[in-house]
C-alpha cells in the first residue's frame, strides 16, 4: 500500500483474523502516514465472501473498498467446471484448527455448484465527502437542523459503482447523469452466484432480481442451507451470496439494489431510493430496457428471514464457560456531541501517539493490558468460551462486527438479557461475523478466545 492521500489510512482485510491487518487505527494500528508505503502479507486461512475497506476516520465511506473473494477445495459452493478455479490445494493444507471454525469444512452432502461468479458491491452514497457528513450527524442540531441524533440520510446508492440520482442536488461543478445503469450480459440456462456485499455506511440494501427467483447458498462466508427467495435485505458490512438461473424468455431485467429507508428520520429531497442495474441475456440488444413492471414469481417466499438460516455444514459450539454482558445506546458525549456507548462508555483514542498503540497491542498478545483505565475492555487470559449478551437500548437496529472471529449466534429476543435468564441449547446455530440487533432487542453470540489480540466490537 502507497499512501498517496493526504491523511493516513489503513485497510482491513475482512479474512485476515490478524489483529495487525484486520485492526482498527489508534487500537491495533497505527496507519500508514502519507508518503508512506506497507505490505500486507498473510497465509489465507479461511474462505467465502469478504470485502477490504479503509478504516482510518470514515474514508471508506468515500468509496476505498473494494470485494476480497477466497477459494478452497473444502468450499460447499462449487463451480460446475473445476477448471475455472485456480489450484488451492496448498491452502487447504496450510490450514489451521485454530480457523476450523470461521469456514465451513468439506461436506459434499452439503455441495451446491453454479457456472459463474458475479460480484455486486452495493450501497448508499452521500454528495458530500463523508468527513462533512459525520460534522453534520454529531452536531447538537443534527443533519440539516433535523435534530440531534438523526442519522444522515444518503443521497442514493450504487451498484458496482453505478446508480441513479438527483441532479437536482449534485454538488456545485460536478457532472451528472441521473439515469445510467450498470449493466452486465448473462448466457442462458447458466447458474450464476451473484455475490452481493454491502459496503455502504447507514441503509441496508434490498437485492433482488425481476423475475428470477434467488436460492440463498452463503452469509458472511458461511455456507448455508439453500433457500428460495424474491429478495435478501443486506445490512452494513454484510454478505450473502445467491444463485439464480437463467431460465427465462431472453431479454432485460432489473437487478435491484434499492435502499431500504426504515431507519430514515427525516425526508432529503435527493434521495433516491429506487437503484437498479440492467441484466440481459446474450444476444438481447443492448438498447434494449426492462419492463417497468416485475414478472411475478407466484408463490416464493418474499423476503428472506434471516433468523431461519441454518449453516450447510454443522457445527455445533461447545458449551459456554464464561458469560459477559453489554448494553449499546447512543446518547450524548461530555463534549455534547452525539456518539456510542458500551455500558455507558465511549471510545476515544489512545493518548501517547503511535508508542502507546504499540504497547497495547502487544500486552494484548502477553496477556496483559496497557490501556488508558478510561477504555472499556473485556479481557481473557486463556482459552475461553464466552457468551457475550449485547443490549441494544437504541431506538435503532444495529449491524455488529466482531474483528477477528466469526461468532455462533445462540440467542436472541426483545428486551435485555442479564445472564440469570440465560438458559440456551444451541443445535448448530448461524455463524457470521456481522449480525443485526433490531432496536431494544438483545442477541447472544458464542465464541472462542483462541485467536490472541485485540479486538474491536
């Protein structure tokens, strides 16, 4: 990596479950400085869907991510014809128990094959630069004196780069066409894994394609029991891969990448909710558009619940030996302005410069602690296995990334939690690494402290 910006900047590699490249800047890293150049090096160790991004301030938010798809022969997901995947038979070898669990193992009852990949990097996107925006959402009037609190609404969203918009409210000097569609050729009576991640910074993305049913094969590179939709919601940071056949009559049809506005407090005017791309089957021209109107899909589940996904390859986590609790809000800082808390603490940055993130980092791995008394830190000094119930006291659904694991989920319901009322019995519960809490609701993930670091929730 060259850093050519003017700020520094990190990438995290959503695979790596190394905490000096799957880190966070000021808490595992220190940045690359402009001018400055790093190598990230590492053994893959897992497989599936993921996605890298930068995580210095909000600059992903400004478009540096980018898909990160990884191969295995134990994948349950296969393409038709071996030969279009490279050898990764040495992968497969270099493999670890300690990641046993983070991907699932060959099973070929479990085995679903398709004829090509196709990758949609989705998402909402704002007119302004994202460091203009944050301004806007932790001021005490909120976004456009809407009010303190209020999340700021984007302006549109795209679909591998390419979305509708408002011309109306593009910012001063910049070129703008409201209508362009990505578009992309498809071969008939082919299976094709569309793999969709959400690499936006607030709405979730509803995914669906006119009249072509989706057969949910992946979440979070966790292979799952296939399930037959119309349409998957893809929250922040998350991914779901899904496969379609190309069956129909040939010619165009939307692919939707629409924003999903529930979360939306107040109106903006240049949001533009609807967001498609245009699939056409070979030999359609290419002038040729969709109809306005989707074909029905009769009696196919709508939308997907993904409360009822169920892991391709089972694997059941061994019992709980530890149990840690947290609540979630939003409110108020000392300073006024609008941030997170974790049991009524939030996060600032390590004081001291880069030397004090060094030494955190390393007391991490010796099992020791060398930050501020201020940080809330949860802190393990062997092998566990922790339930740790998180409260959501928001009056807003949140999407959760655990660095560095990929959790089982063995519970959730309304209300908080306290771990007297823990009474759980997990069969092979969903495993991902990015997971949804809907407003004043609590979940329960399991996980194991085999991966020694330190690790942002």
């Amino acid at each position: 990596m060259d850093g050519k910006l003017m700020w520094d900047i990190i990438i995290i590699w959503r695979s790596s479950h190394l905490s000096i490249l799957e880190g966070t800047y000021g808490i595992t890293e220190c940045g690359i400085a402009p001018g400055s150049t790093f190598t990230y090096n590492w053994t893959v160790q897992n497989f599936g869907t993921y996605w890298w991004h930068a995580h210095y301030g909000t600059q992903y938010s400004d478009g540096i991510v980018g898909a990160l798809i990884l191969h295995s022969p134990n994948d349950t997901l296969k393409f038709s014809n071996t030969s279009t995947t490279s050898n990764t038979a040495s992968l497969a070898a270099r493999s670890t128990p300690q990641f046993d669990a983070l991907s699932s193992t060959s099973n070929a009852s479990a085995e679903v094959t398709y004829d090509e990949d196709l990758i949609f990097v989705v998402g909402d996107i704002y007119n302004q630069l994202s460091g203009i925006v944050l301004q806007t959402y932790v001021a005490p009037d909120g976004p456009e004196g809407t009010g303190l609190g209020n999340e700021p609404v984007p302006d549109g969203a795209t679909l591998n780069g390419i979305g509708q918009s408002n011309c109306a409210f593009a910012p001063e000097g910049t070129e703008c066409n409201g209508s362009v569609n990505y578009n992309f050729t498809v071969q008939p009576n082919k299976r094709y894994r569309m793999r969709v991640i959400n690499a936006g910074s607030f709405a979730d993305v509803l995914f669906s394609v006119d009249g072509h049913p989706l057969t949910v094969v992946e979440a979070d590179a966790t292979a799952i029991e296939p399930t037959v939709v119309q349409s998957v919601q893809v929250s922040i940071a998350q991914r779901y891969s899904v496969i379609i056949e190309t069956n129909q009559t040939a010619g165009a049809f939307f692919v939707h990448a629409d924003l999903v506005t529930d979360m939306f407090t107040y109106t903006n005017d240049a949001t533009v909710v609807t967001q498609t791309a245009v699939m056409r089957y070979s030999g359609v021209p290419d002038t040729t558009m969709p109809n306005s109107t989707s074909p029905s899909l009769g009696n196919i589940t709508g939308l997907l619940d993904s409360t009822t996904l169920v892991p391709a390859v089972p694997n059941t986590p061994p019992a709980a030996t530890k149990t840690e609790m947290v609540f979630m809000t939003l409110q108020l800082t000392g300073d006024s302005t609008w941030g997170g808390f974790w049991n009524n603490t939030a996060w600032v940055p390590e004081t001291g410069g880069n030397a004090t993130v060094f030494q955190t980092a390393k007391a991490a791995l010796t099992g020791s602690s060398a930050s501020d008394s201020s940080q809330f830190i949860l802190t393990e000094n062997d092998i566990q296995v922790v339930d740790l119930i998180i409260n959501n006291q928001d009056d807003g659904d949140h999407p959760i990334h655990f660095h560095g694991h990929t959790p089982w989920l063995v519970a959730a319901g309304d209300g908080n939690l306290y771990p007297g009322q823990k009474n759980i019995t997990a069969v092979n519960p969903m495993r991902r690494d990015v997971f949804v809490i809907p407003a004043y609701t609590y979940q329960v993930i399991r996980f194991i402290t085999n991966n020694p670091g330190l690790w942002a929730l």
